[in-house]
C-alpha cells in the first residue's frame, strides 16, 4: 500500500536514548515525516509525569502519537508508519503478499528471537543487575543463544543481496540493525560476513539523522 506523506504538526515521538527508540525515529525520518520529540529516556523521574502517563499508562517508550492514533511497540510503530505513509520511493513494506510474509517472519524473529529472548536477558542482568539481579549463567546462556541465532541472519545474505529482503530496504533493515549497537555493547559477537551490510545501513542518510535524534 502507497501513500502520500503529509506534513503535520500533530505527530509525537515519545521517547529517546535506546535501541527501541532509536527504531521509531529511523522509520519516521526514512519516511521524510515531520515530527516532535518528547525527550523522555526509560527509568528516569521524567517516566513517572502526568504527561506520559496519560499517553502511556504502561509507562513505555517509545510512544507515537499521531492524529487519533496512539500507538507502543517499536516494530508496530515501524509497520504501521510504512502502511500508513510510505511512498514508491520510501518503501518499508512490501506490497506483496509473499514479500509481505517475509517481512513479519523476520520481525517477528528480530523482536522475539534477538531482542527479548537474547539482548533484553543481557540488559536485564548486566545495566540492570540492581532492579532483576545479577545472573551470570543466564547471561552466558543468552549471549551464546544470541551468536547461535544471529547465524540465521548471517546466511540469509549469502547470495549476495544487499538487504534482509532481497534488493530493497525495509522495516525489517531498521528492527535489525538497531539490535546490533546492543550486540557490541554487550559483546554478543556479530559475524564477519554481516560487517558489509552493516556498513551499508549506517550509511544511509536517515540512520545517521536518526541517531542524532535518538541521542540529543
């Protein structure tokens, strides 16, 4: 599905300083969508205000508003930007049907498979050993399930193409590529093979835009 941008000052980011933020204003930037920050990081005194409390009750960033619209989640919030906004020039997902099932394979695999069930072990045990306590063995279990599946990714790019999908950049490039600054932080190594494609995300203009309006 193709639609035309629109311009507007009724669209809200709430929240900055994380992988899972740093997905949000990614999409939002790719899109070329205008859009106000709300500077909020995760556990601070700022998560407790009336005013993201009234858009958040769960107390989550990130949060879009947008219009009507408020929604959590960074992979929604990405899915639902490209169904919403994007153009023949600024795809993130693909209009066909069997395209369209590969993307949600794989961000149903990056968010579950890397993210929580590797990266977030990580950070639960390591940044915040004090609120879930220390447990190196889980630690250790995470970070080698981590390697074993980052392999799958690996392989995927073996015949050469240049993104998850084949020719084309997608949502399923920015939920990816955003787990792995989490994968350096916490030495969870990447495979070499995958160091191009890498490079090749990060230097696209809006991954760099949006790192800066990840980290203000």
């Amino acid at each position: 599905m193709l639609n035309t941008p629109q311009d507007t000052s009724d669209r809200t980011l709430w929240g900055v300083g994380t992988s899972r933020t740093l997905r949000a204003h990614w999409a939002l930037i790719e899109l070329g969508l205008d859009y106000e920050t709300i500077a909020i990081r995760p556990r601070t005194p700022a998560m407790d205000g009336d005013d993201l409390l009234r858009v958040s009750p769960d107390k989550k960033v990130p949060v879009l508003q947008d219009g009507a619209l408020t929604i959590a989640e960074s992979p929604a919030i990405v899915l639902y930007l490209g169904e919403r906004y994007q153009t023949e020039e600024r795809p993130l997902v693909p209009a066909s049907v069997t395209a369209r099932a590969q993307l949600f394979e794989w961000v149903s695999y990056i968010s579950m498979e890397l993210d929580a069930t590797s990266l977030y072990v990580l950070r639960r045990h390591l940044d915040l050993a004090a609120t879930y306590g220390e447990a190196p063995t889980a630690v250790a279990a995470a970070r080698d399930y981590f390697v074993r599946m980052i392999d799958r990714t690996s392989r995927n790019f073996a015949d050469g193409r240049p993104y998850l999908l084949g020719d084309a950049f997608s949502a399923a490039d920015i939920l990816l590529v955003s787990c792995f600054g989490m994968a350096d932080k916490y030495e969870a190594a990447l495979p070499d093979d995958l160091s191009a494609y890498r490079d090749r995300v990060h230097a696209r203009p809006a991954y760099q835009q949006a790192m800066k309006a990840n980290n203000p």
